[in-house]
C-alpha cells in the first residue's frame, strides 16, 4: 500500500511529508484536501498547491476506477523474498491497564501508535500488524530496499527514544527484536492476507520477548547485513522456543562513528583494489597539482556498487603519511528533508558526540571543538 510520503516524494514535495503524517492525512483523506486545507499546512507557494490540488483529483479518479468487488477479489502477488521483520513491544502493559481508565489506556496506545508510525515510514517501512500494546513492522516490503536491516535497526533506535516522549508517569519503555529471513509475503483477501509467513517472524516476535526494557535485540544475520553502522553487545547464546539448537544473539547499542556508509559495510576487511591504475593516477596528478598550490576539484560519478569509495579511499590510504586535512559530508536517504545534515552529522563526528549524550555534555563537546 502507497503511503502519503511516498505519494508526496512521487510529486517531487517530500518537504510537506512530516506536516502531513503529524496531521494523519492518509491518501483517503488527501481526496478530500482544499486549497484552504493546503494553506493551513503550510504549502504557501501556489505552484505546490496547483501541483498537489491535480495530484488529488488524480486520487479521486483512480478511486472511482476501482470496482467495488476487487477489495473482496484475491491477488495472485504472492511472493517469496527476504524480509527484515521488527517487533516493538510496550513494557509494563499488564500494569498500565490495570492503573488506567480504559479511555485513558485507549488516548494513551493511539499516542504510542502515533509516535511509533511515522518513524517506521520515513525508513521505509510498513505497519504491518497492531497487536494490543505492540506492533510489527516489515523492512523490505512492499517496496524493497538493498540496506532494510540497518532502516530496521535505525528505526528501531528512534523507536525507543520515541516511546519515552509519549506524555505519561512514569515514561514508558519499549522492547524490540529484529530478525531478517526469506518469507512468503503478498496481497489477498482477508485481514491477515499481507501478513508474512514463514520463521522470520515468529523468531523476531521471540527476541522481542527475549529484551530488556530500552533494548534493540536482532539475530546474526540482521547483524550482519547492518555491518558496522552501529555498535553492538554480545548476548551470547541462547535458546529460542520453537528454533532448532542455540542463537547467538546482538543488542544494538547505538549508531556507530564510522564516517559514511562505505566505512560501516567494510568495517571488517577490504578487498584489494584492482584495475583502477588509471584513475588513481588521475587523482594522485591532481594532488601533486594542489600541494604545489593549483586548487583542484575531481568529480567521481557513475553507476552504484562500481567502486567509487572504494578509490577514494585508496586514495586516502597513498597520502596517509603526506600532511593533509580531510573533511567528508555525506548525504543520507534517511534525511532527505534534511538541508544541513551533511554539515550536522561532519560537525557530531569531530566532536566525539554520542546520540545518548546529555545535552550538557554535547554543548561542551561542540565548544571544546569550535574552540581549537
């Protein structure tokens, strides 16, 4: 199912994505936006308005095309591909609904859902199931993305802080288990017609169970695909009901400070380079020019996967004992409505400053820098 941020992204309008998911305007509700309902949002420009106001009308007309009988009709799109499946649970629920009203219990889990949603959408993933205090989340349909399992695993490190800033006393606490694995996945008749089936689930659901409160628990293989973009516990081997033998299992302890995402997918090893001869004689020309006091600039482009990092770092690794001053801005998928979070992330990596950082301790950590 299409969601409105990627409705919005398909127009070229991401920028209006998170007013509308902090407004709940699903693509049913979007039919029904007016001019005066954009001005509200905020899309002041009136070719973005124009723009959005025909995209809705397409909305309306693809809506009255569909027959009345294909909700009931079963889909043949079933499918068997690997999947990264999260589980997020509420800690202490037996408790809350012991403690609250049951309206209040009911403002407090559309509270949880209306943090926990937005969060799992802007890493593309999908909702997949409420399940009373908890919910499951797929990373990888129905849209596939080649680096699902650290989205998951982001996702789920946001999940955590998220749930805290729902407002109640005490804060509640949530604990969350990732697996990835094949399952058969696909559209159909039926509540449960998209609900994944296969071991992929039921193990996430359990290492779910198997957390502390505030804990991300994943499998080996999700470990693995995610590489060296966070920094990870041993828990060791355990036992999983209904797994054959013992699984070693990973608490996800933060994001790593790996420079980019060439560092965090080879934290491990590199291969050796072959067959760049001439481009690294390009680039170590152009550095001979600079050193001598020609600025240069090399632009390195081409397809994704051919080795673009991977020579900008031998480059790196021919000049290491030359005195020179590097800085690296890398963008992100992950925020894209973000300007300046090249600038933010460069300027969080010098500093040393953690994510779990007091804000005391990330102002001294910025001024300590900024003062040399």
């Amino acid at each position: 199912m299409r969601t409105t941020r990627q409705w919005l992204e398909e127009l070229g309008l991401l920028q209006y994505a998170d007013v509308f998911e902090r407004n709940r305007i699903s693509l049913e509700i979007a039919r029904d936006l007016t001019d005066a309902d954009l001005r509200e949002l905020g899309v002041e420009a009136l070719g973005h308005r124009k723009l959005l106001l025909k995209a809705v009308a397409g909305l309306e007309a693809a809506a009255s095309m569909v027959p009345a009988q294909s909700a009931l009709a079963p889909s043949q799109e079933i499918e068997r591909r690997q999947l990264t499946v999260l589980f997020c649970d509420l800690v202490g629920s037996t408790a809350l609904s012991a403690r609250l009203d049951p309206e209040e219990l009911r403002k407090l889990m559309a509270a949880y859902r209306l943090a926990c949603e937005p969060i799992i959408q802007r890493y593309g993933g999908n909702v997949a199931q409420y399940l009373g205090d908890g919910l499951m989340a797929y990373f990888g349909w129905p849209i596939a993305h080649e680096d699902a399992a650290q989205r998951a695993v982001r996702a789920a490190l946001e999940l955590i802080h998220a749930v805290k800033q729902v407002p109640t006393t005490p804060p509640l606490q949530a604990r969350i288990g990732i697996g990835t694995g094949p399952v058969v996945v696909g559209h159909g008749s039926g509540d449960d017609s998209e609900l994944a089936v296969g071991e992929t689930p039921n193990l996430a659901a359990r290492l779910q169970a198997l957390a502390a409160p505030d804990e991300v628990v994943i499998t080996p293989f999700t470990r693995h695909l995610a590489g060296g973009a966070f920094e990870y516990c041993d828990l060791g081997e355990h036992v999983i009901k209904g797994i054959i033998g013992s699984l070693r299992v990973w608490k996800v302890e933060r994001l790593s400070q790996a420079e980019g995402r060439f560092e965090a997918a080879h934290a491990l090893s590199l291969s050796p380079l072959v067959g760049r001869e001439h481009e690294m004689g390009l680039l170590l020309d152009r550095w001979s020019r600079a050193k001598e006091g020609e600025g240069q600039v090399v632009l390195l482009s081409g397809e994704p996967g051919i080795g673009k990092s991977r020579v900008g770092q031998a480059l790196l690794e021919r000049i290491s004992t030359e005195p020179h001053y590097r800085l690296r801005y890398q963008c992100s998928p992950y925020y894209t409505n973000s300007a300046f979070h090249p600038i933010a992330e460069q300027l969080q990596r010098a500093a040393k400053i953690r994510d779990d950082d007091p804000p005391d301790t990330k102002l001294a950590k910025l001024e300590a820098l900024l003062s040399t």
